[in-house]
C-alpha cells in the first residue's frame, strides 16, 4: 500500500464512532457471521494457539480470538487504529491475551512458523498487484505449517463497480476487486482452499460486496 494511503485510514479511524454514519462503512465492534463460521472449522484441529490479524483495525479479530482461547496479535500501519484498539481490548478485559502494533503487512516483524492462524479482513484489497508477491512471502513465513488463513476481499459483484475496471483509487487509498477464479490463482499455489463463500449486497450506495475464504498453508 502507498505510504500516503495511511492518511485515508487514519482520517478514517478519528471519526470513531461516527465512521459509518460517514459512509466508510465498516463495523467498529463485534465480528461476521463468516469469522464465527470459519472459527468453528478451525476449533476441530485447533483448540488454542496464535493468531495474526493483519490490518486488526479497532482489534475486534483480536478480542474475538481472545475471548475464544487464543493469544492474538494485531498489526495495523494506522496508529490511529491501535489506539483504538487497545483502549476496546481493554473494556473487553483481554489486554492480556493481545498484542497490538503499528507496523506493515509487508515487513511483518514477527519469528518464523509463530502464528496457527492468520487473518485478514479486508488488506489485501488494499494493496497494489506488484506487492501482492511480497505480502504472500511475509504471511508463509510467519504462519505455521498447516496453518490457517482466513481471507476477506472486495468482490467484482460489487453492484456499483459492475462494469467498471477492477481496481480504482479512492483519493490515496488503493481498492482491488476480486473474482473466486483470482482468489484460487493467487492463492492456491500455497494454500488448500477449504471453503470460499460471496457476500452480496443490492445496496449500490458504497456498500460493497466480499468474498470470504478460509484456507490451510500446504
């Protein structure tokens, strides 16, 4: 991602509350019915263990992760969001299972084989194609083999973006749009897809739709 794109989120992520009724649209507590759903599978092989939330936002993966017997840590490039963060894991009584910090999902400073579980909801669409091989590289190092990733991104569906190339600039913030085809192509080089599901919306105003995927490192 450019480096001026920390501008769009951290102007986003000082609206607090207000960030939806702003038309930027993403929740600021609780997670989807696909991370509920996904952590159900992962539980059968996975009863506790690590996890990595890139771009963690206001940490509502972490704190989910943690309640659930996870130790959890989330990395996001905005300061603003770590902020946040931190002060909602501490209203939710698990600052002690979650470590937050300001970094990239392109230089992750994390060991070797150290998470059981990764998740991003919704950076990779955020990041130009010339870096995607980078951002690939980080997460295989850093995750276990075996080791599960869930995925979040734009989908083409999006009803307002039908028609349109699948990529756009959005003042410094990059959007990607995705197909299940680009998902397998990118992706299942490294990993076993277990299960890719779309969310649609009918609301052409900024809403947009996703494709959720869940996957096991080979």
């Amino acid at each position: 991602m450019k480096e001026t794109g920390k501008q769009f989120f951290e102007q986003a992520y000082k609206l607090g509350d207000k960030r939806i009724e702003a038309g930027l649209g993403w929740p600021i507590k609780g997670v989807s019915e696909e991370i509920k759903k996904f952590f159900k599978i992962i539980k059968k092989d996975i009863k506790t263990g690590t996890v990595l939330d890139l771009g963690c936002g206001d940490g509502r993966i972490c704190i989910f992760f943690a309640k659930n017997g996870f130790k959890a840590h989330g990395i996001d490039f905005a300061k603003g969001a770590i902020e946040r963060a931190k002060k909602f894991a501490e209203e939710a009584k698990v600052p002690d299972k979650i470590d937050f910090k300001v970094g990239n999902a392109l230089a992750l400073p994390y060991p070797n084989k150290f998470f059981d579980v990764a998740v991003d909801w919704s950076v990779f669409d955020h990041i130009e194609p010339k870096n995607w091989n980078l951002y690939i590289k980080n997460l295989l190092r850093v995750l276990k083999p075996n080791g599960f990733y869930i995925l979040s991104v734009f989908s083409i569906n999006t009803t307002w973006m039908i028609g349109r190339k699948n990529w756009y600039y959005s003042g410094d913030a990059y959007f990607h749009f995705f197909n299940e085809k680009n998902i397998k192509d990118i992706f299942g080089k490294y990993f076993e897809i277990i299960k890719i599901q779309e969310r649609l919306h009918t609301n052409p105003q900024l809403t947009f739709a996703f494709y959720h995927a869940l996957m096991r490192k080979k």
